[in-house]
C-alpha cells in the first residue's frame, strides 16, 4: 500500500534538537508492519516518489530499486541519486530513524515524523 511519509532531520552537530525544516515528504509502497514493499513498486513505480525540503528550496522525484537499493531519483538530476542506507532493513514507523546518503556523499540521518 502507498503511504505518505514525512522525514524530518534528527539531532545531529548542526541541529542538536533536530529540524523540521529540512527533510522529505514521500510517497512510499509499505508493507503492514512499515518495509519498503518492492512488489508493490514494481507494480505501480509511478506512485512512488518524493519532495525535498531544505531551507525554502524544493526538489522531487522518485523512489528506485536496484542492485545498489533504494533511492531516491531527482527529476532535474537524475545521475545525481540519494541511497537509502540498508533501505531493506528500515521501518517506517513514527518515531523510527532512516539514514540517507545524499547527493553531495554525506550522510544524514532523519526521524519518520509521520507516516499515513
């Protein structure tokens, strides 16, 4: 089932309380117990995608699986990929955590703020 999810930047050196300015609104196929379901995507690829939010600047694309994972593909770059980190083994449920390694190589980590 597609669900809308939020992700929030956790706590980190920059943000010791976190922030909720910066993160992602994604449309994600979940199982029941909140896995990413890659059946589910392959059946409907298109109903998978997402919008980054950092700072007032927005950005978007689409959820892709391969030998590498997930990730997530920007429309306006779509060599420059984001991994989700053991994307496979993440939860999305409230108050769970999913790292992300970004376009720019770092590595952030951000609390499922929300997921309907």
């Amino acid at each position: 089932m597609i669900r809308h999810v939020r992700l929030e930047l956790a706590r980190c050196h920059d943000f010791p309380e976190g922030c909720s300015a910066r993160g992602y609104t994604l449309m994600l196929p979940l199982t029941a117990d909140g896995h990413l379901d890659r059946e589910e995507w392959q059946h409907s690829p298109d109903r998978a995608h997402f919008e980054r939010f950092w700072d007032g600047s927005d950005d978007h694309g689409w959820l892709k699986h391969d030998r590498g994972g997930w990730r997530l593909i920007f429309t306006d770059a779509p060599d420059a990929d984001e991994a989700l980190f053991r994307g496979d083994d993440h939860r999305f449920a409230e108050g769970e955590y999913v790292t992300l390694k970004e376009r720019d190589g770092e590595m952030h980590t951000f609390r499922v703020a929300s997921v309907q």
